[in-house]
C-alpha cells in the first residue's frame, strides 16, 4: 500500500497533530514493513519523517489556505498512491474526487461540544457541516484523543 501524506505537520513544533501522526505512522510500519509512505510538504522544512518514508519538496512555499484547499489536492488527485491522508482534522476539499480512498485524522471536536465557543450559531454550523462532509467522505477515519472518539 502506498500513502500520500500532508506532510504540513512538519512545518509546527511536535504538537498533538504532529505527535499523533508520528506515533500512526511509526506503528503501522512495524506492523506493516512493506507501506510506503510518500510525505508532500507545502514549503521546505528542518524536520525530516521520523518514520520511514520518502518526502517531495515542490519548492514553492504555498499559503497555508492555498495548499490545503487547492495545492495539496490536486497534487493527491494526480498521484499514483493508494489512499491520501488528510491529517490535519480531515478538510477533505469537495473537489476530491469519490474514486481515490481518503483517509482523515480527527483531533478536537471540543468546538462543537462547548455551548457558545463559536460567536455565532452560523460558525457553529459551518464547522459541524465540514466535519460531516469528512466523515462521509473518509474512507478511514483516525480519531485523537479518545473524548473526540466517545462524542462522535
């Protein structure tokens, strides 16, 4: 099996989203030596995978929203991979297309748990809309930490 990864988590410090894919990834290679994990970061990094796999640099340091909704995309859609992970809460784009499996890291729902966190109930619906799309979307779907587990 082949993966194509957003390998933007290696842009941050070693936070949850960047541990959490860390600790994925090193383990399905124990358990499954054979994957191959190809990594596309949005713009040059420090950081290596700290898992086996191969990283591709396109060299052309994207804005964030650009990459997520457009770049990174279409890059997947063009691979010849097997499943692409979107790791950073799921925000599968709704141009992807339904023949390539998708998976999805889903890290915080807080937000939509805690009674006014959004200002307003129309973000509040917003960010429930999107996770919805993803859930339906996903083909696998990752769930950090376990409270985001038990509630959806």
């Amino acid at each position: 099996m082949h993966i194509l990864l957003d390998g933007s988590f290696l842009h941050r410090p070693p936070d949850g989203i960047a541990k959490a894919t860390t600790y994925l990834y090193t383990a399905c290679v124990k358990i499954a030596p054979d994957l191959q994990i190809t990594s596309i970061l949005r713009r040059k990094s420090p950081l290596s995978l700290p898992f086996p796999g191969r990283i591709i640099n396109p060299h052309i340091p994207f804005p964030k929203n650009l990459w997520r909704n457009t770049a990174f995309p279409l890059w997947a859609r063009l691979s010849n991979t097997d499943v692409t992970h979107f790791v950073s809460n799921g925000r599968i784009p709704r141009f992807f297309p339904e023949k390539r499996k998708a998976a999805i890291s889903i890290h915080d729902i807080m937000p939509v748990t805690i009674p006014g966190f959004f200002k307003n109930d129309k973000k509040t619906d917003a960010y429930r809309r999107r996770y919805q799309h993803d859930l339906l979307r996903a083909d696998l779907v990752f769930m950090t930490p376990e409270y985001s587990r038990n509630e959806i």
